[in-house]
C-alpha cells in the first residue's frame, strides 16, 4: 500500500463550499488539481490536507 499527503491551499468560497487549488510539490505535476469542500467543515481553513492511499 502506498501513501501520498496532498497539501491544498485556499481559491476561492462559492454558496455552500469552498475550492481548494492543489500545492505541487517542486517539479512535480499536480495529482489532484483542485477539491471542493463543503463549507459546513472547512470553515475558516486556508489550507488542508488530503491523504491518499493506493490499496493495490
């Protein structure tokens, strides 16, 4: 099993969530992009992070 922590920082709020744009890490291309999060956990945050496990 691997194991990958996405580091996300904030973009922007829309009605009911809140986009979060990907921080790559140097020289390497983006995995996910950009995530929404509803606004109901995100609260204030301006950045998160999101771990990835690949089972197989």
């Amino acid at each position: 099993m691997s194991e990958k922590k996405v580091k996300f920082e904030f973009e922007k709020a829309t009605k009911n969530s809140v986009r979060y744009k990907e921080v790559p890490e140097e020289g390497m291309p983006p995995i996910i992009g950009s995530i929404y999060i509803q606004k109901w956990f995100a609260g204030d945050s301006k950045n998160i992070e999101v771990t990835i496990n690949k089972k197989d």
